[in-house]
C-alpha cells in the first residue's frame, strides 16, 4: 500500500513546484497589463508618462549616493557569500555516498556551511543595527519588516545547520528530526516571495530595480521549494529515493549559483 501512497505525494509535489515556477509569470502578466493601462491613460491625460520620469529621476546628493551604493555591494556581497557556502555544501552532499569511511568527519562540513552562512547573515546582514550602526536590534525588529525577515532568514539557516550536524553526530535520531530542513526550506521560500530591499527605494530607477529583486527572489523561492520538497521525499523509504536526493541536492548548487550572480 505504500508505492500509491508515495505516488500522490510525487505528484502533489510535482503540481505544487510547477506552480512555484510558473509564479514569475504573474507579475510579468501583471506588468504588461498595467503597461497597458498607463498607456491609455498617457493617450487621454498625458500624466503617466510625467508621472513614472518623475518617479525615476529622485534627485540624490553625493552623500547619498555613497550611502546607496554601500548598501547596494553590502547586500550583493552577503547574497554572494551565501551563495558560494551553498556551492560548497551542495558538492559536499552530492559526494556524501562516495566518500571513503575514513573521511567520515566530512559529513559534517554541508551543515556547517547553513550555520557560517547563518550566523554571517545574523551578524552583518543589516549594518545599521549594532555594533556597526547606531540602531538597536530591538528598534530594528520592531520597526522594520526587511530587519525582521534578515534575522529570519538567519534563525532558519543555524536551525538547519545545528540540527543536521546533529543527525550527522547521531546525538538525534527521533523521525521528526528529518522534517526540519524540509519544512524550514519551504517556510523560507515563501517568505522570500514576499521580501523587498528598501535600500533600493529611493533610488535612482528604483522600479527597475526592484523589479529585477523581487524577479530574482522568485527564483530563489523556486530553487528552496525544490530543495524542501525533494529533501522531504529523500527521507521517506521509497524506490526513488536517491534520485531525490540527487535532486535536493542539485538544487542547493543551483541556489547557491543564483545567489553568486545576484544584483541589485
């Protein structure tokens, strides 16, 4: 009774994926039919098109330029570091299985690259919190959503690492340790789908900007649905078994590539 019952969960899983890659089209649908909206409008009022020049040409002092652009390399360098940790982590679980017994002690060099990412991101992911800027992390988490969703991200990373350097230590070996990294990656993903940059706000052709953010986080929601649901079916006893995990982990390289060639 257990083949059929694995069989509808890799379609569900499938259907639920498809869906997490087709959601980058939306907006692009979306866009087109605003375009064409604006476009109606610019015929009647001729206010759009002053509207959006308006909108991209923000004037901006040399003092704040400088200040943009330190954000803008600072989270372009975290995105990259995470990603080339997540490169790393992704080789080493691919060559899990092949390692010889004496080089046991590698097993726990993928986990401990979600806890360095985790706890680099916790500590340097917003640089105007303390020690490097005058804000409290209390007023921080308290009064900005894109603060809070950085340590989040954070939290999900160490959760993962901590608990997977476990499993490797056989400190832990209850069944619903295996569901931790699945559902984190998933909880991960979706908030993604919904995380902006304000450091772009503000901006010099700030809508083109978020655009390209907010299109290049979908994928990155796509690439962590993926991960937590391939993760989850390579834990259950099943003829597929080592495909999934061969997905899962293909899928924390492409990531971690996604993450390497992120700009802003």
């Amino acid at each position: 009774m257990r083949n059929p019952y694995i069989r509808l969960l890799w379609l569900v899983a499938l259907v639920a994926y498809a869906v997490v890659l087709c959601l980058p089209m939306i907006p692009a649908a979306a866009q087109y039919a605003s375009a064409q909206d604006h476009s109606m409008l610019s015929r009647n009022t001729g206010m759009a098109d002053m509207s959006m020049q308006m909108d991209d040409q923000t004037p901006m002092n040399a003092s704040q330029m400088r200040m943009l652009m330190a954000d803008k390399e600072g989270s372009e360098f975290n995105h990259h570091l995470a990603g080339i940790f997540l490169i790393l982590a992704g080789f080493f679980i691919l060559a899990e299985g092949a390692l010889p017994r004496q080089w046991s002690v590698l097993r726990f060099v993928w986990p401990s690259c979600f806890l360095i990412s985790g706890l680099f991101l916790i500590g340097y992911s917003d640089k105007e919190l303390w020690p490097f800027g005058p804000q409290s992390w209390w007023y921080g988490l308290t009064h900005s959503l894109e603060v809070l969703q950085h340590k989040a991200f954070a939290v999900i990373l160490l959760a993962i690492g901590v608990i997977e350097v476990q499993r490797a230590r056989a400190v832990i070996k209850s069944g619903w340790s295996r569901w931790i990294f699945p559902v984190l990656a998933c909880c991960g993903s979706i908030m993604l789908l919904f995380h902006e940059h304000s450091g772009v706000i503000n901006g010099p052709g700030h809508m083109a900007a978020m655009a390209q953010i907010q299109s290049e986080h979908r994928s990155f929601a796509a690439a962590g649905f993926g991960i937590g649901i391939f993760k989850g079916f390579s834990e259950l006893p099943n003829q597929w078994q080592e495909m999934f995990a061969r997905l899962w982990s293909s899928l924390v390289i492409v990531l971690g590539v996604l993450l390497l060639v992120y700009t802003e």
